[in-house]
C-alpha cells in the first residue's frame, strides 16, 4: 500500500472479490476498500481465513440491499480429509482423533446422498455465531463449551469430484447457514472414520459465479482513476426482483416516501425494484401493500455518484 493517501470519496455498487487464503473476510474488505478509496463498504457473509473464493463486497448505497446475498444460497468445493478429527473441524485446529479409513467411492457416495435435501446442523464452537454478545469461537479458544440448538439447513446438491486415498473433493450447493465443515464432519461421522476440511473454497453465491471474481491484486493493478469501472451496479443485488418504471411526478412522490398509484394489480407484498422511466435510474426497492399501490421499502441517495 504505497498509493498517496486520497479523502473518500463516495462510490456506490458491487465487487465479486476472490478472497485470498489466509486473510479474514474484513481484512480483505478494508483491504479493497481502501484500493477503491470508498467512504463507506461492508461484505456480505464471512468465509474463514483459510477459505477463499466469492465474497461480495457492497460500496455505499449498495450496502443497503446486501441483505439479499446474506440470505442466498451458496455454492462450495470442499476438500476433505478422512480418518482425522481437529477442535476446528478444519486443518487450522488441534488433532484430536485419528481413526482408519475402510470405505470406497460408492460408501463415501451413499453417505453424501443421506445429507441431501433438510438437514438438522448443530453450529460448530468456532464459529462467528453470537451467545450473549460474544463469538463463539471465542468461548472454544478459553476451552468453554456453550449449548447450541441445532438449525434446519438445506443442501440442495452435493457432488463427489475427486477421491483418492483419503482425501475427496466434494461439490456442495446449499441455503444460507450452512457449515461446510459440520457437513464434512457429520459424513465422516456416518463413515465410522471422522473427518475434516483440509480447503474450502466458495464457487457460488445468489447466482453470481466465482468466474466473475476479481482478485485484490487484479484491483491494485488497475489505475486508480479507472477502478470505478470494476464495480457492478447497485440494482444488481436485486435484480431477481420484478421491476417497475415510474414517471416524473411518480418517482418525486416515491423519493419523497409517498406511495404511488399503479394501474397494474400486484401481489401483496410483493417487493419490486423501481427505475426512473426516463433515465433508468434506479430508486430503490418499492412494496405492495395493496393491490394497487407500491410503498417505498428501501431508497437510494439520488442521485448515487455526485
């Protein structure tokens, strides 16, 4: 970081950062944050320092809507040890077991197949979870263990790739709040053997693929006059949402917080996202809370890079 220390500025929109290993996710946010020079910047859901791979990074008005990838579905490759157990369920942790390994691909496939679908996932103790405003991994680090409730997830596909020996690399879609490691553990488990995450690496999240990821050096390489350009817009965070365009007198009675009248009858609450009809502009997200009215849910600062 040897750029000339520069005010922030405002920037406003989205980067699919690749997170490198070995950083945590808000070391990779500041990080990126002050390559863009951004005022203000949040990441949406943390991944482990030894993860690496999709974390969407929101600048300014965009960290408004990022609640949308908080609550998306994921997609993972994972890389798995058998026959050992760690206090982590990662290779960061102390080895606590060792167990043989006896079972081929078609057990190893078998066991997978019994997690699809909803599953009951207890929380690991290192985790970021919270028990009476602390971390969880923190309690694990003074050697406390805390009662944690079991949570409903969803894997929605899981995919051997590749297994040789003991280790398998293991492709896993699945709803928010799943932990890749408790999965890999609780299949070790069903194994006899027990087992661990060796690398874990986030292929996928809200639709968005890694392949669109940049990484923080890829950034650092780009003029800083021209790192604007990397950003995607706002209104991509909500983009599965159906959109409305309202006219001139609309949209001032919606920027203002008014509800708008629509001829067309909608679902009740029902979210949409709202443009401008003349310039495309996006204003922010809109509800209906009749049939045919829309009341704005969310709004952006307008307009969004001054």
């Amino acid at each position: 970081m040897n750029e000339p220390r520069r005010p922030r500025r405002p920037v406003h929109g989205v980067i699919l950062l690749d997170k490198p290993c070995g950083i945590s996710s808000n070391s990779a946010l500041q990080k990126a944050r002050w390559l863009m020079n951004a005022a203000k910047a949040g990441h949406t859901g943390v991944l482990d320092p030894l993860a690496t791979g999709l974390l969407p990074l929101c600048f300014g008005e965009a960290t408004k809507f990022s609640s949308f990838l908080l609550d998306a579905d994921k997609g993972y490759r994972a890389t798995v040890k058998f026959g050992v157990l760690t206090t982590t369920g990662d290779s960061e942790g102390e080895v606590v077991r060792e167990r043989p390994v006896a079972f081929d691909r078609a057990a190893l496939e078998a066991a997978m197949a019994a997690f699809l679908g909803p599953i009951s996932q207890v929380p690991p103790m290192y985790s970021a979870l919270k028990h009476q405003g602390k971390a969880l991994y923190e309690y694990a680090r003074q050697g406390i263990e805390i009662e944690r409730k079991a949570r409903e997830v969803t894997i929605h596909s899981i995919e051997l790739v590749e297994f040789a020996g003991d280790v398998a690399v293991i492709d896993v879609s699945c709803s928010k709040g799943t932990y890749i490691r408790t999965l890999a553990e609780d299949i070790g488990e069903a194994l006899g053997c027990g087992a661990h995450l060796i690398g874990l690496r986030r292929t996928a999240t809200a639709g968005f693929p890694l392949e669109q990821a940049i990484t923080l050096e890829a950034i650092e390489a780009v003029p800083y006059e021209e790192r604007l350009d990397l950003l995607l817009p706002v209104d991509v965070l909500v983009s599965h949402l159906p959109e409305v365009a309202l006219d001139e007198q609309e949209t001032g009675r919606f920027m203002h917080g008014q509800a708008v009248r629509v001829s067309e009858k909608h679902a009740i609450m029902s979210r949409f996202r709202v443009y401008r009809q003349a310039t495309r502009e996006f204003l922010g997200l809109a509800e209906a809370r009749d049939e045919s009215s829309l009341h704005p849910a969310r709004l952006v600062a307008s307009p969004l890079a001054e």
